[in-house]
C-alpha cells in the first residue's frame, strides 16, 4: 500500500511540471502563489458556508449547498495537486482529483438545472416585504380583533354581573315585600279583630259601669232599710229569726260592700284593658299621626301582661317586674300602628329571653330578679330615644350580626318565625327615618335602642 502510494506521489518516470517552466524562480514562484491563495479561498468558503447552514437551519436546499462546497474543495485540491507537481510529476494523482472535481461539478450543474424552476418559484426580497408587511397588518388585525375581543368578554363579564346584582337586589326586595304584605295582613287581621272584641266587649261593660253605680246605691238604701227596720223591730217570728240565721244575714250585710267594691274594681280593669286593645287596633292605620308613645308602650305592656305575670316553675323566682322611666315627651310625628308592632315584637323577645334564662338556671345562677326596663328621652338632636333592656340571657356577636336578617331565629322550630325583628328593623329605618340599635353581652342581658326623629319633616 505503501508503495502505491508513492508511485502516485513520487512517479520517476515524467518530467516535473517545474521544467516546462525552465525552474525561472518568478514563473515558479508566481504560479505557486496563485494556486495556493486560490486553494486557501477554496478551502475557506466551505467552512464559511458551513458556519452559515449551522446557523440557519431554515434555509432551501441545503444539500445543494453542500454538493457546491465539495465542489469548490475538490477545486482546491487540484490547485493543491499543481504547486505538487512542480517538483514531483504525481500527473495520475492530478488527473484523478480532476476527474473526481469533474464529476462533482457535472452533478452539481445537473441539481442545478432541475433545481432552477423550485428557484424560480421563491419570492423576490420586494415580494417578500410585500408579504411581510400582509402578514404584519394580518397580525395587528388579529391583536386588535383579540383585544376588542377581551374588551367585549370584559364588558359582558361586567354586564352580567350588574345584571346578577340587579336580579339579587330585585329579588331581596320581592322577598321584602312579600314578607311586609304577609305581616301588614296578619296585623292588619290581628286589628280588626282586637277592635272588633275591644267593641263587643265595651258595650256590656258600658252597661255594667253604668249600673253598678245604681246597684250600689240601691244596695246601700236597702242595707239602711234593714238597719232600721231591726232597729224599731227587734222581735221577730221564730219562723223569720230561723230563716234569717240560715241565710246568715250579718255575713250578708258586711260582705255585700266589699263584692260591690270588686266589680266596680273589675270593671275599671276590664275597661282599661278595652281602652289599650283600641290603641293597639289602631296597627292597620297607615297615615302619619300625632300620638302620645307612652300610650303605645303601655298598650303593649297590658297585652303581655298575662305573661309578665307568669311564673318560673320555681317558688323563689318572682314575676317579671316592669321599671318604667319615661320623660315627659311633646306628641310625635309617627306610623302610631307600625310602632306599637315594633314594642310589641320587642317586648315579646324580652320575655322569651327571661324566660328561658331563669326557667333552665337556679336563683343561685341568677342573683338578680327577673326585670324589664323601659326608657325614653329626647336627644340634643329633637330625636326621641326609646330603650328596652332586659337582664335575660343575652346573645353573642354572631346573633347580634344575623339578629335582623329576615327568618333567622335562636328559637326552637314553630316557636319563632324570624320575621318580627327584620320588619321591626325596616319600620324604624325605612318608615321612620330612625334606628334601631342593640347592644348585647352573653349571659348578662340585652338592650334594644329606638331612635327615630320627633318631627314628620324629617320622616
């Protein structure tokens, strides 16, 4: 192998090129120049257009690309294979890398030609700016459509929201709405037919009231009439004295004053229970009066006075004891129906918290005595202030949140309905321009605060 080799490289038998050139240093020397400036830039663009494929893997016809820089090396090779053979006659091996560079530059004109019309088909750098700046304004539409497009969901989002809020809000209000018709309507009922009892029962008391007098006076005329009638006829028949000790007679006498005494007492009583059913029948009444508050307070009280006086189920638990307070207070611009329902709901939660406070708890639990306590005054500010504290069992922070919130109750089921304080709440903040406030400790009482203005032009 060896051998072959240098018969290729080192053939003896040709002349070396340098003789055709009589070994003239400036011929020799000229044409070593040239062939070796020719095959370093020959060697040199196959290593540029390789560094440049590498950094463009996008480009069209690569392979073509490639077959050019061998092309373009077997080329400099043969420049190489020259300057050789100036000294060393190696004219095969010259003639072999002529032939190899002959047909690599015969394949490449071949790929050339049939790659000619794909050539064709590419874009000239006008028409591709052309369609750079389509595709450009494309892209910009397209941001634009997406943002216009974000724009909207943004819009519809917010659309939908409003549109979701106005639905709650209308649907809050229904609810509201159908809670005050349900209430107004049981109120309204409630009135009629306390008015309606307040007047049978007054016409028959009336009557009563007014014979009782008579009845009384007649009484005394007759007791008189006995007096003297025992006093100038002491003897009687023994039949009549007999008659007499059976009926009792001194028993009679000494204790028909004081019957007399408790009807007219009883029909006083009966008579201001019907003058506070009157007031109180007066909660269907829509207008704006003038009205004394005090009088709403204590028809309330009168209604609830069957529980007031109930007991603890315990001996040593007294009644509810009611302290009232009152300032003297001028008439007040007010809805006298709606705010004699709010007392009532009022003092009727009250007693519910003193009632389970000292039914379930000893009077060891509960030093103080079960007691409801009723103020009222007039603000700097021409506003009437009316308070209702009870020492029952109090509430905690989460109640006193919820406390208005329509049908929430603490109560057990079909015992409360959730509704009376959320409508009391809505008559003193809507109707009345006021506020109703409540302060509250766990296990120590609660205080509820009426505030609403003393005159209608502030309503």
């Amino acid at each position: 192998m060896l051998d072959v080799l240098k018969s290729l490289l080192l053939p003896q038998q040709y002349i070396p090129h340098g003789h055709c050139y009589l070994w003239q240093t400036p011929l020799v020397g000229l044409h070593i120049f040239s062939d070796a400036l020719i095959a370093i830039s020959y060697y040199a663009i196959p290593m540029i257009l390789l560094y440049f494929l590498r950094k463009r893997q996008d480009l069209p016809f690569k392979s073509l690309v490639i077959l050019f820089g061998t092309f373009i090396i077997s080329c400099g090779t043969t420049h190489l294979a020259e300057i050789w053979t100036l000294w060393y006659p190696a004219y095969w091996l010259s003639g072999g890398l002529k032939l190899f560079t002959a047909i690599v530059s015969f394949y490449t004109v071949f790929c050339l030609i049939t790659l000619v019309p794909q050539a064709l088909t590419l874009k000239s750098p006008a028409e591709l700016e052309i369609v750079n700046q389509k595709l450009q304004a494309q892209v910009a539409e397209t941001l634009q459509a997406r943002t216009e497009l974000q724009k909207l969901a943004e819009e519809l989002e917010t659309r939908v929201k409003e549109r979701t809020f106005e639905l709650s809000k209308a649907l809050i209000d229904l609810q509201n709405t159908q809670l005050k018709l349900v209430q107004s309507e049981k109120m309204s009922s409630l009135g009629q037919l306390v008015a309606g009892v307040a007047h049978e029962i007054n016409n028959p008391v009336n009557f009563i009231s007014g014979n009782i007098t008579h009845a009384e006076n007649y009484t005394n005329t007759l007791m008189q009439a006995l007096h003297l009638y025992q006093a100038y006829y002491p003897q009687t028949s023994p039949e009549l004295l007999s008659e007499l000790e059976d009926l009792d007679l001194d028993f009679l006498l000494q204790d028909l004053p004081n019957l007399i005494s408790s009807m007219k007492l009883g029909v006083t009583r009966i008579q201001g229970i019907v003058t506070s059913l009157r007031t109180f029948s007066h909660m269907d009444e829509a207008e704006n009066k003038q009205v004394n508050i005090h009088e709403g307070i204590d028809s309330s009280l009168i209604i609830l006075q069957g529980r007031i006086k109930s007991k603890f189920n315990q001996p040593n638990i007294p009644n509810i004891k009611v302290i009232k307070e009152y300032t003297d207070l001028p008439l007040i611009d007010c809805y006298p129906g709606q705010l004699n329902q709010v007392f009532m709901n009022i003092l009727v939660n009250a007693l519910d918290s003193l009632e389970s406070h000292y039914t379930n708890n000893t009077l060891e639990d509960n030093p103080n005595f079960p007691q409801i306590i009723i103020k009222t005054s007039l603000t700097d500010d021409q506003e009437v202030k009316i308070s209702i504290s009870d020492n029952g069992q109090g509430m905690n922070e989460n109640t006193k949140q919820k406390l208005f919130d329509p049908f929430f109750t603490t109560k057990p089921v079909g015992k409360g309905t959730g509704l009376g304080l959320s409508i009391s709440y809505q008559i003193i903040t809507e109707y009345h321009r006021g506020k109703l406030l409540v302060n509250s400790t766990l296990g120590e009482g609660t205080e509820f605060v009426i505030i609403i203005p003393l005159f209608s032009s502030k309503l």
